[in-house]
C-alpha cells in the first residue's frame, strides 16, 4: 500500500443508485488501509453519515459546476482525484485547468460506451489530454469505451456464512424498475416456470417508472398473489440470506453489483449471459447462466434449481469462493490503488518535464 495518499473521489449526483454505492463501498475501504479520503456527490442522506463515520469527507454536488468549484477548492489536499460518469469527468477537467501543479485525474468508466457529446464536440476531445488514467468496471466496458484502460473489478465486502436452513421459497429481482432492466422478462420468466404453484414466490426489490406497468402484468400472468413489489430496500443483504435464488435479467449489464453481492452471500444466481454477469459467472453451474431475452430458457433454469437443493447449495458455495477471491473490496482498492500509482508516477514526470530548464 502507498501510504497516506490523498484521494477525492467526485461524482455528479443527489442519487443512490449503483455508481454511488460503488464509491460509498470504495472510498470507506480506502480509508480503512490508511488513504486520506473524500467524497464529491452523491445523496447527502444516505452518504454522509457513513463516510463520516469511517473518517471519510462529504461534499455534496448536484451539477457540474458544483463539482468543478468542490475540485478546485480542494485540490491542494489531494494526489488523486478519481472522477466517476462524463458529468464529474467534465467538472473535474475543467476545475483545474488553469492550476499548473493538479493532481493526477483518474477516470472510473461505469458504462459499456463512450463519452457523449457537447453540441457536435465529442466530450472525449474536451477531456482526454488532461485525464491521466482510465479505470474499467468490467472487460466489457473496457472493449467499448475507445480508450485504454485497465479493468479493476467492482468488489464487495466479506459476508459472514449464512444457514442454508434460512432460505426460503423466494425467487428475488433486485433492479430500478426501467425497461433497460428487462424486469418483465424476469416476471415472464417466472410464471413460465411454475414455481408459484409449487410454493415459491416472486420478491421485487426497487422502485422506478415501469413499476405500475409490472404490477399490471403479473396479475395478467396470473401471478399476482405469489409476486411481492417491495421498492426500494437498503437491507438488500438481508434479503439475499433468505432468498432462494436471485434472477438477474437484464439483457446487459455493464457489470451488475447486485450478482456480486448475491455471490458474497452464497445465494444461487439464474443471470443473463452477457457483459458483466458472464465475467462472474462463467465456469460454474450451466444453470447460472440464460441466454438474454431467452424467458424460456431463463424459465427452465430456475425451475431445474429450485427443485434441486443441493445443486443450489453447491452453486452458492462455488459463487461465494468466487466472490472471495475474486471480487473483494481489498482487490479493488489494490487494483485501483496501482492505477492511482502508476497515473501519480506519470504525472510527476509530465510537471519535471514542463519545469525543467531549457
């Protein structure tokens, strides 16, 4: 570990929503090996308290410019300013545009494309020479975003073994409700199976616009009693001790921290094969993995492992080994803190390079 670096992470936002808990989870981990850490943006009422009380700042930030001012009023503090999504990319880039000594800037890339656009200027052109580093959450972000990057996994923390004998009949979706998310597939999905006449039911945890339109559709499949729509929960863990299986339909995730965290409870996972959810679970159970959009397929497999107990327990053990090894939050700070390293190095040469006397 290099010690005592000082790392201030920014993000556009007043949300909770994954990219947030991924700096939440990070930022606390960081400070816990010693890093001097804080946080630019993100929900103030579900950031604050728990970056407090690991030692790690706060600043809130619901537009660019705030992340631009935050950036250039702390950056004296700070060796690395790690910016997450195109808006705190921006912010960060131009808050310290006229400082000649900054520090390194390390972009996080969450999502399998590249930056937008600015009117007919590619945002790209308007940041890139200034970003030293670029981060991957998964190999098919890194293929997407036409930069070089390295890819550092999204980790979790270690969850203690739960009891086998604490699951129930419950098949979970963990998802904003949006149509990018393909929850209908999941519901479809579901009453395809017959899982409900033989006991099992539905759990789907999260809140957004399709909502109404889900409740609508698993009445239609006659699913309605056996289907719970339990919003937006912050006890996500407690749920995945006592589930069953979880479902992951989306068609395409850029990696999906919900699997991670299913994985690190050793609950049994039926996900769509592709992206970020192929990078966990290839080489495992067959069964934990459908083709996207495929609601036969994806039918089929939890039915086949809702009726065998001990396959499912053999598939939660062989994820949480995964997991472990895998998809820590110690590999991911170690992973992003050589990044941060390797940018620091760079960048110290480029400002001996400009200084140096002709």
């Amino acid at each position: 570990m290099t010690a005592g670096m000082r790392i201030l992470h920014a993000i556009r936002s007043d949300e909770f929503s994954g990219v947030e808990q991924f700096v939440r989870r990070l930022a606390i981990e960081q400070a816990s090996v010693g890093h001097q850490v804080h946080v630019i943006g993100g929900d103030p009422a579900l950031m604050r308290a728990p970056l407090n009380a690991r030692g790690v700042g706060f600043t809130p930030a619901t537009r660019t410019l705030e992340v631009s001012r935050a950036v250039r009023r702390l950056h004296r503090h700070v060796d690395v300013v790690n910016t997450h999504m195109t808006a705190a990319d921006v912010g960060a880039v131009f808050g310290l545009s006229a400082v000649r000594s900054r520090p390194a800037i390390v972009a996080t890339r969450h999502f399998a494309q590249p930056r937008g656009r600015v009117g007919r200027v590619p945002i790209d052109a308007l940041v890139r020479q200034r970003i030293d580093a670029e981060i991957s959450v998964s190999k098919a972000v890194a293929a997407a975003i036409g930069v070089d990057s390295t890819v550092v996994h999204p980790g979790v923390e270690p969850r203690p073994q739960s009891s086998p004998a604490l699951r129930t009949r419950a098949v979970l979706i963990a998802q904003r409700l949006q149509p990018e998310k393909a929850t209908s597939h999941g519901i479809r999905a579901f009453a395809e199976s017959g899982l409900a006449q033989r006991g099992w039911f539905l759990n789907v945890a999260g809140e957004g616009a399709e909502r109404e339109s889900l409740e609508a559709l698993a009445r239609q499949l006659g699913i309605g009693d056996a289907t719970r729509f339990i919003g937006f929960r912050t006890d996500l863990p407690s749920l995945m001790e006592s589930a069953g299986v979880l479902l992951a339909p989306c068609p395409f995730e850029h990696f999906g921290l919900t699997v991670v965290e299913a994985m690190a409870s050793a609950l049994p996972i039926v996900a769509a094969d592709a992206a970020g959810h192929r990078e966990m679970l290839s080489g495992l159970d067959p069964r934990a993995l459908f083709t996207p959009g495929d609601v036969s397929a994806a039918a089929g497999q939890m039915s086949s492992l809702a009726a065998d107990e001990p396959g499912r327990a053999a598939l939660g053990r062989a994820e949480r080994e995964r997991q472990n090894q895998d998809f820590s939050l110690s590999a991911q700070a170690n992973g992003t803190e050589k990044v941060y390293s390797a940018a620091l190095a760079r960048r110290r040469s480029a400002t001996q390079t400009f200084e140096a006397p002709e």
